[in-house]
C-alpha cells in the first residue's frame, strides 16, 4: 500500500499530466481536473480494489462512474498512471484518431472507461443500474461516483437521488465535487443550489462533507467512513469541498479556468509549482 | 381474423424471457399495465424496476444495468421512450453501444384519443439516427411477441416499436424472428409495397384490392427499419421496377426515407410514400385518424396505380 508522501507524488504528477495534455491542445478543462487529483487518486490508488486487466463487465470489482465527464485529463492520467493502459497515450488527448476522446468514452475501446460521459447529470442513473446489477449478481463491491456541483442543477440527479433511496441502492458512494464554481460563473450567482447537505438528507441518503478535498489523507479519511456507512439499506453521499484549479496559484480562487487552456508561459509558471515526480509522459 | 394489440405481444415475449433468461431485467416508467408488464413483474418481483415518472433515469439506470450481464427491457409510451430521452439515449445507450433494448408501445396515430402530445410520428427517424442502433417496428402480435424474444440474442442497443389497438393477427405463432431480413407476405409482378408496422395488413388488404383491376402488387413486410435488408428490396424492385412504402410515421425520416435514399444510390425507381407529411396528429378514433391521414388500404391503393404509371 502506497503511503502519503507517495500518493502525493502521484497527486503531483497528475496535476503536470493535467496542465500538459490540455496546454497541448489549447483545449480542455483543467480547473475542475486540478480539483479532483487528490480524489481520483486515493481512488484508484487506495480504496477501489479493481484490476486494471480491464473487463467491460466489471464483475468482482469496485467501478467508479465519472459523471462530470468534462475532467477527462485527470480521469485519464490517472488511469494510465495505475497501469490501464501506457502514460504516452496521454500525448494524444483530443486528438485525431485518439481513444482519449475530450470527453470519455468507451466507444473508442478505452480501458477503465465504462461508460461515456459530458452530457451532463446521467452518471448517478447509470450507477444505480451498475449498482443493482451487482446486487443481482451478489457482488459485493461497491459502485463509485463523481459529479459536478455544478451538475446538479440537471433535473435528472434529483430523479437518480430520490429512486437510489427509494429503492435502498446501499452498495453506492457517490462524492459531489464542491469548488462552488462553473463556467459562467459561481453558482451562487448562476444558480445556487441551496443548502446541498439539507437536501441531500431530505432526499433520505447518509451525507459525509469534508472540507480538506484537497488534501489526499482527509480524502482516504472520508472515503473509508463512507465505506463503513454502506449496506446500511441507504445510498451514501459525500460532499467533498475542493479548490477549482487546486496547486497552480493563478487558477485557483475563479471559475476562468474551467474550461481554458494555459498559453506557453503560462504552463511554465503553472509546472514550476508542480515539478516532476514520477516521470512525464 | 383474430385481433389482438401488438403490445400484448410484447407482454408475452418478456413473460417467457423472464422464465427462460435469468438476465432479463424489465423496467417501466409508471405504465405497467399498458406495456403489459404484469406477469413479468409478478414472476419475476427482483428483475423488475417500477422507476416511477421518470424516464430519463430509467433509460440510464438501464445502460448501467448491462455493467455485469443484465439485459434491461424499458418499457414506456414510444414517445416517451425516444424523443424525451433522447440525450440519454445518446450518450449512455448508443454512444456507450450498451445491451438495452428499449421497448415502445402506443406509437404513432393509432394511439388514437389520447392525441398530440403522445402521437409521436418521428421515434423511427429519431432511433434510426443513432449509430449501433438498431430498428424494429413489428405489424401484429404474434411478430411482436418473437421480436421481444429475438432482440434478448442480439448484443447492442434495440429500438422495439408497437402499438396500442387491436388489429389482425396474422402472422404465423410459430415465427422464428430474424433481425434485418424482411418476408414477402405475397409476391407480385407490377409493384412492390414495402411497409412496416400496422400498415403491413393494411398494404396486404390494398394487394387484394388490386388485383380487382389487373395489379399484381407484392407486400413486403420490413419489420426491421435499421438494418434494412436492402437485398430483398432490390430483388423486388428488379422484378416489379416501381415501389410503394407504407409506415405510420413521418415521411420524414422514415421507412420510405431509408428506402428512397437506398434506391436513388443504387437504383432510381419510382416509388410513392405513405406517411404522415409534416404535421402533428390529434385526438380520434385510430380508423379515423388513419384514413383521415391518408394511411389506409385506399391511399396505398391510390399510390400502387400512381407509381406503376410513373414507370
């Protein structure tokens, strides 16, 4: 098992893979990747127990669900960084002919991508049918989420909340990425979604809030308590607090860089606060 | 002749499914009933899923269903199995090329009194768009019941498309379904009728008709829109060089359209179309609503004589 410091390098080299994949493009969405580096790491690299022998049917295994399919850049680094397919394929994100499509898809034969996600608020209906399957199948895994805040203001995630509680879906941990930021703006002034715990624990599901998302051992921290909470006849929620842009100082603390790429300069500024660990691809 | 409604059909089929593959999952939106449903619900209560009003999540709780071997049947109104959920459809069913098959009764006029809003005349045009997708509207019970059955063999996304009201039964109860091959319900010389759905008995009773004034007219049955069996519509057209296409659907994007865009490619042929030319339905019986449509036995009477002297 992987310790802290080790995770934290792998969280560092994930925020370069971010900034250089999107940077070679001039497109992609990095705010929202640098935000979630700390959670899709201990992910993968802690708490799921999968294979990266890659199987469609994920049978005896945990499956995470990206519903924000926009953060494809830390998705896809760390998928390669765990071994589900070769780090150099990170150089042909969006580009012709690629399978790592600027949203994920498994239409292009893409290991560890399960499902294709951009359209927005699908994600969390999607995992509940992975999720009953498995309870169908006695498969005793667990199914993992991760959504937008943003992404909540699609009508069908409230469908998805009140029929996974309804229905006891208990085998499910989905985390709500809260940097409190999307591309017009805050949400506040797009579109607030109100007192997100409140109705998350109307909606009848066990709710977790940790407010160092940013930080990978409160984010092992809060996934292990989510673990424990589960099979307990409720869908388990985790409201996970992030910094947009997180480790690059000039992208955090706005919603500008959700959706743009660093220009040369930029990019050197942005990789001089996140120096190689592990080996670029 | 004995009626029965295409639904029941359905109904039918998922009942043995359920008794035969123990992957089957069936979910409906809030219409058990109408899809017909209820003996697969009652044998069956663990692999079904009464979702509610909500049509959007069933149809992406059914792409995540196949994660793991299931073989989700959604069962709503055909407008609310395509055209409200077109985006998940898209992205979690064709896109993602997940083993759903989505399973819509009411479609089209026939629906009858209920009206507009769930007359929907655009869901082949919408299905067929879709890359992986495949297409299937079925002209009575007995096929309908051995599509349910055929569409559980075939991996990939379906689109299964049927009806509310009795009509005749007239195809064989021992039917083995083939996806993409078509049947000659009765060969002819002078033109081909080409038509899907409840227009197939309706295209068979025009053929009878014909012949009252000398027109050997062959009915081909396409009950699978996407892949169209383009070899037996070219056998027909070289035979009879003129073509008449019959659907309960908009012309737009239709059987007629798939049929046309085939033969001005590979060879341009007379063909007339019936369908619903760019407007919406309302409410009426179905036999009203049809002919005041232009969708009964007479119109495909009127454009078999038109299209042969076209030739």
């Amino acid at each position: 098992m992987k310790n802290i410091k080790e995770l934290e390098n792998i969280v560092q080299q994930v925020r370069r893979d971010i900034l250089r994949m999107v940077h070679a493009n001039n497109s992609g969405h990095p705010g929202g990747s640098l935000g979630c580096a700390e959670f899709l790491t201990a992910l993968y690299f802690r708490i799921m127990k999968h294979n990266t022998a890659f199987k469609m049917d994920g049978i005896g295994e945990d499956l995470f669900f990206l519903s924000n399919g926009h953060i494809s850049p830390v998705f896809y680094s760390v998928l390669s960084r765990i071994g589900y397919f070769d780090i150099k394929e990170l150089s042909s994100f969006r580009k012709i002919n690629s399978r790592l499509q600027g949203h994920p898809t498994p239409y292009e034969g893409l290991e560890g991508v399960r499902m294709a996600s951009g359209s927005l608020g699908q994600g969390l209906s999607v995992s509940i049918g992975a999720a009953i399957t498995k309870k169908l199948n006695n498969d005793p895994n667990i199914v993992y989420t991760l959504h937008g805040d943003g992404e909540l203001q699609e009508g069908q995630v409230w469908e998805a909340l009140m029929y996974a509680s309804a229905n006891k879906v208990d085998n499910l941990i989905v985390t709500i990425d809260y940097n409190k930021k999307q591309i017009d703006g805050s949400l506040e002034d797009v579109l607030t979604i109100g007192n997100l715990s409140k109705k998350l624990e109307a909606f009848d599901w066990i709710v977790l809030e940790e407010k160092n998302g940013n930080n990978i051992a409160s984010v092992i921290d809060i996934l292990e308590l989510a673990i424990s909470k589960t099979k307990k006849q409720k869908p388990v929620a985790i409201i996970l607090h992030t910094e947009m842009g997180n480790g690059v100082d000039f992208m955090m603390g706005t919603h500008k860089w959700h959706g743009s790429a660093p220009n040369d300069d930029q990019l050197e500024i942005a990789l001089s606060q996140n120096t190689e660990t592990l080996g670029d691809y | 002749m004995e009626h029965k409604d295409t639904r029941s059909g359905f109904g039918a089929g998922l009942t043995e499914l359920g008794r035969t593959n123990n992957n089957v999952v069936a979910l409906c939106a809030d219409l058990t009933g109408s899809l017909k449903m209820d003996e697969f619900k009652k044998e069956n209560p663990s692999r079904f899923l009464q979702i509610g009003i909500a049509e959007a999540n069933m149809m992406s709780i059914a792409a995540g269903l196949t994660i793991g071997g299931k073989i989700p049947f959604t069962g709503t109104f055909a407008n609310f199995s395509t055209g409200r959920v077109y985006d998940q459809i898209r992205q979690s069913i064709a896109y993602s090329n997940k083993n759903v098959k989505i399973c819509a009764s009411h479609a089209g006029l026939t629906l009858g009194e209920d009206g507009a809003t769930h007359q929907i005349l655009e869901d082949i045009g919408l299905m067929k768009m879709l890359p992986n997708m495949v297409v299937i509207n079925t002209c009575d019970y007995n096929q309908t019941k051995a599509a349910t059955i055929a569409i559980s063999n075939h991996v990939g996304p379906v689109y299964l498309r049927f009806g509310r009201p009795k009509v005749p039964n007239f195809t064989d109860n021992n039917q083995i379904f083939k996806i993409g091959e078509a049947i000659n319900m009765k060969e002819g010389t002078d033109v081909s009728i080409f038509a899907t759905g409840h227009l197939v008995w309706e295209s068979l009773v025009a053929a009878e008709e014909l012949t009252k004034f000398g027109i050997s007219a062959e009915v081909i049955n396409i009950h699978t829109i996407k892949p169209l069996d383009t070899k037996t519509i070219l056998d027909s057209i070289r035979k009879t060089k003129c073509a008449v296409t019959a659907e309960e659907h908009m012309l737009n994007g239709g059987l007629g359209d798939s049929i046309a865009q085939y033969l001005s490619t590979t060879l341009p042929t007379p063909i007339e179309m019936i369908g619903v030319n760019d407007t919406f339905g309302e409410s009426g019986t179905p036999r009203d609503l049809m002919i005041k449509y232009g969708l009964s036995s007479d119109n495909i009477i009127e454009s078999a004589r038109k299209v042969i002297s076209r030739k």
